[in-house]
C-alpha cells in the first residue's frame, strides 16, 4: 500500500506539472507584440550555431530596376556567405494581399531570413508577427514598416526629397511653380515628399501647385499624371519626382506635348534616369541617388550575423543619398 501510495503521489505531481506548463503557454500567448521578438530570440538562443541557409525577399515589383538591384544585392551577399544559400525574390505587384501570401509562404517553407520591402507599413504587421513568432528573421529595408522585425535598412528618404528639391530651388533661384508627382502612399515616398515640402518652404515665391497626384511610381503613370498636369497648367518650372520611373514618364509626356519650358529631378539613381541625363534634349536634370544593392548586402550580412546568434550594434540603419546631376554624372558609378 506505501509503494502504491508514494506512485500516485508521483504520477499526482506529474499532473500538476503538465497543468502549470500549458497556463504558462497561454500566458505567453497573450503578451501581444513582444511575443514575436521573444519567439525569434529563443530560436536564436536555442541555435546559435545555425547556419544561414534560405533567403526570401518579397519586393513591390520586378519590373522596377530598384528592386532588381535589390535582388541582385541579396543573391551578391549570399554567394560572399557560402554555403549555397538559396535566394527566392517575389513580385507583389504593390499588392498587399499578394505580399502577404508571400511572406506567409516564406515561413511555411521554414525560410530562415525574410527581407520585404512592405507595400502597406500597417497592413504587413500580421505576417510578419506570425513570421516571427515562427522564429524566423525578418528584416525591412527601403520602406519602415509598422511592426516589430529584427532589423529596419532604408535610405534616407527624407533626406532624398529636401536635396532634391534644394537642387529646385537654387537653379530657379527661390522662384517659380513647381509640381511634385507623388506616388504609392509608402512610408518612404510620403518621406520624400514631406523633405521635399520642408525645402520649399523657405522659398516663399516658389508655388508648389500640385503635390497629390499619383504617378504610382511607373513610366506609364508619370506619362499618364504629367500629360494631364501639362493641359492644367500653362506654365510650370520645375518637377519633383517621387522616384526615377515617374520621373522618366514626365519626361516622355513633355516631349509629346511639345513642352520644354521646366526640369526635372527624380530619386534612385536608377539607369533610366542616368540615360536621360544623358541626353541634352531631355528635360532629366538631376536624381537623389540611393544604393538599393548596398541595402540588400547590409541586411543579408545583418540577418546572417542575428542567425548565428551575434548581437547587432543597430537594428536602424539610414543609408545617406547623393545628388547626381549632369555635372557630376561621369563619376557617378550608378547600379
């Protein structure tokens, strides 16, 4: 009887025990943000001799050579690495639904690194929550995201858009009317716009007379808002493109309408732009130049250096822009 006694007081215990650890479970459950970050740093802390293997970079689209160089930085990075690490980079087409059905898939394939350029900064937050409450490593780059990841890489778009349009207001000589074709409603275009509206604003004899027209960041956009901006207004000095591909369309649609009477300045650096520059007849005269490719290598490097358990100096890292004008375009070594 005392040895069949001392067993249920055993198995008794036992019980007890099971019961304690799932209320803990659930207590975890429901601490709400920080649950991601303390479910990828236990994965972190459980493995920290696990090796970089899968890479996938979700982009707002293909088409755009600003995302190609970030592909292309990514798969650069990877082959530095070793290893044979294997590099998967989407399309979402600015689609946020699209973009979150590719993150979810990134983390149902056990990726280990997830790099996204987020078309929606609130609307990506639930993937990547789940991402990283699966212990995956997330990274954002180019646009800030409304979320908890390991790492935010981005130029400095703010500091894109008041070069820029500084570069505006000494060639106009602090007057003149001036059109900013805004685009995607991004974290990092409402920046660029925003720079741009801050160094305008010390010139009052500038006039911005449009600033809410989406360009949508493509050739066709800038084209399609440009025309229609050229029949509103007979006069205009000066453009500020949110981003190169707007600004190559505006380009376009001047040449059309037979309109050469103002410039223009975009933001990438991209190879379409310096090819405009490049021509004397066109009206491309200067671009806030980011590093696309340098973003992607930084967060391949950051990702690789979180998953073998090192501890980042910064998980906020702004990458200065350069202005390149056609006075500076020969030393400009571009993407």
């Amino acid at each position: 009887m005392k040895r069949f006694s001392l067993i249920l007081g055993i198995l008794g215990f036992a019980v007890v025990g099971c019961t304690n650890g799932a209320q803990n479970d659930n207590t975890v459950n429901n601490t709400g943000t920080n649950t991601a970050t303390n479910a990828s740093l236990e994965s972190q802390a459980n493995a920290p001799n696990r090796k970089l293997q899968t890479i996938g970079v979700a982009l707002g689209d293909l088409g755009n050579p600003f995302y190609n160089a970030v592909q292309k930085g990514a798969e650069t990075e990877a082959k530095k690495i070793g290893g044979n690490i294997r590099v998967n980079a989407v399309s979402s087409a600015f689609d946020l639904n699209q973009q979150t059905n590719q993150i979810e898939n990134f983390t149902a394939a056990n990726t280990d690194l997830i790099i996204i350029s987020a078309v929606d900064k609130k609307g990506v937050k639930p993937v990547i929550d789940q991402a990283r409450l699966a212990g995956k490593v997330v990274i954002a780059v180019d646009s800030a995201v409304d979320a908890d990841v390991d790492a935010m890489i981005s130029s400095n778009n703010t500091q894109a858009g008041e070069i820029a349009c500084q570069y505006i207001a000494d060639r106009l000589k602090g007057q003149g009317s001036v059109v900013i074709l805004n685009g995607t409603p991004m974290d990092s275009i409402n920046q660029r716009v925003s720079g741009c509206e801050k160094s305008l604003s010390k010139y009052p004899d500038i006039k911005l007379i449009s600033k809410n027209q989406n360009a949508e960041g493509t050739r066709d956009g800038g084209l399609r808002v440009m025309s229609d901006l050229l029949t509103t207004f007979p006069k205009i000095d000066a453009v500020f493109a949110t981003n190169d591909q707007s600004g190559v369309g505006a380009d376009l649609a001047a040449r059309q309408a037979r309109r050469n009477e103002f410039f223009i300045v975009g933001v990438d650096g991209s190879p379409d732009a310096t090819k405009a520059m490049e021509d004397k007849d066109g009206l491309f005269a200067a671009t806030a130049a980011q590093n696309p490719a340098g973003m992607a290598q930084k967060a391949v490097q950051l990702g690789n250096d979180i998953i073998q358990g090192k501890k980042l100096e910064s998980s906020d890292i702004l990458i200065p822009v350069k202005l390149v004008t056609r006075e500076n375009l020969s030393s400009y070594k571009g993407w």
